[in-house]
C-alpha cells in the first residue's frame, strides 16, 4: 500500500511538469541547415523556429550523433570587431519566430564523429528550457553557402516534441 501511495503522489508531483513539458509540440523548424567547413573547423546551425504555441519557448540546447558538441551561440560585431559568445537560452515569441542565422543566434557543432560533406542529412535533437526535445534534420551546405540553398529551401517542417524527459 505504501508503494501504490508513493507512486500516486510521485505522480501528482510530476503532472504539471509533464504537462508544462508538451509547448515544444508548438514548435516547428524549417530551414534547417549546416554550413559545413574544412577540416576540424566547427560547423554553424541555422534554422527557423516557429512558435504555434500560446505560450514563449525557450531552445536552450541541442545534441546530435553526429557531433560530440553542440552549443548555442551568438555572433555580434560591436565597434568593428566580430565576436562570439555561448548563449544559454533563445527564445522564441509565442505566435512568433527566431531565426537561427549566420551573425546571430546558431548552432556551432564540433568534433565531428565522421565526416560530414554538402548533401549530408544530420539528425540534431533540440533541447527546450520545459525539459522537452524536438528531433529535426538540418542539411549540410557547403563553406560558401549563404542559406538553406536553392536545391533545398526548406525541409520538411518537424513536428512536436520528439521526448519528454520526466
């Protein structure tokens, strides 16, 4: 009895989490590319993400089976010099969007675990500050790629939260 008891208040203390936890099942991703540069040189992120929700979402990390590291990152130019600082969180407006683009917020993936060429379908999962996951695919571009790129202006949107963890 005192197990049954435990696990219903285990539960009843969890319910709001969960619950709290789907507001990646708003968020969608189109876009989704990496520019991909020679060597072991990191690889930069870019994507745009939609928030459908009612409430703001916050992308605070990602991992891929690709990459050993994936960390958030914001590029800014202040007084003539470029620079480059992790960021911990990027919001995302409910009914609105951020954009994941070269000289702001990106991704920066590096340590490789194979190589990665233009063509390449990378699986990322994004990581949400309510615990969720979203899994996508961004394509790799190569050193010179601006965008997503004319052979593919967008992938598939991705839908929902991939995982919740509990």
């Amino acid at each position: 009895m005192k197990t049954l008891g435990f696990a219903m208040l285990l539960g009843a203390a969890l319910l709001p989490g969960a619950l709290y936890a789907t507001s990646a099942d708003h968020v969608r991703v189109s876009h989704a590319w990496l520019r991909i540069l020679p060597g072991e040189l990191p690889a930069g992120g870019y994507a745009t993400l939609q928030n459908t929700g009612k409430q703001p979402a916050a992308l605070t990390g990602a991992h891929s089976s690709t990459y050993a590291d994936v960390m958030l990152h914001l590029s800014s130019v202040a007084g003539g010099t470029s620079r480059m600082r992790m960021a911990a969180a990027i919001s995302i407006p409910a009914q609105g969007e951020a954009q994941l683009a070269p000289g702001g917020y990106h991704l920066m993936l590096s340590r490789p675990v194979h190589p990665v060429t233009p063509g390449d379908q990378v699986p990322l999962t994004l990581t949400f500050a309510d615990g969720s996951t979203l899994d996508t695919t961004f394509i790799a571009r190569p050193a010179n790629a601006a965008d997503a790129g004319p052979d593919r202006p967008a992938l598939p949107t991705t839908h929902g939260a991939g995982h919740n963890h509990d």
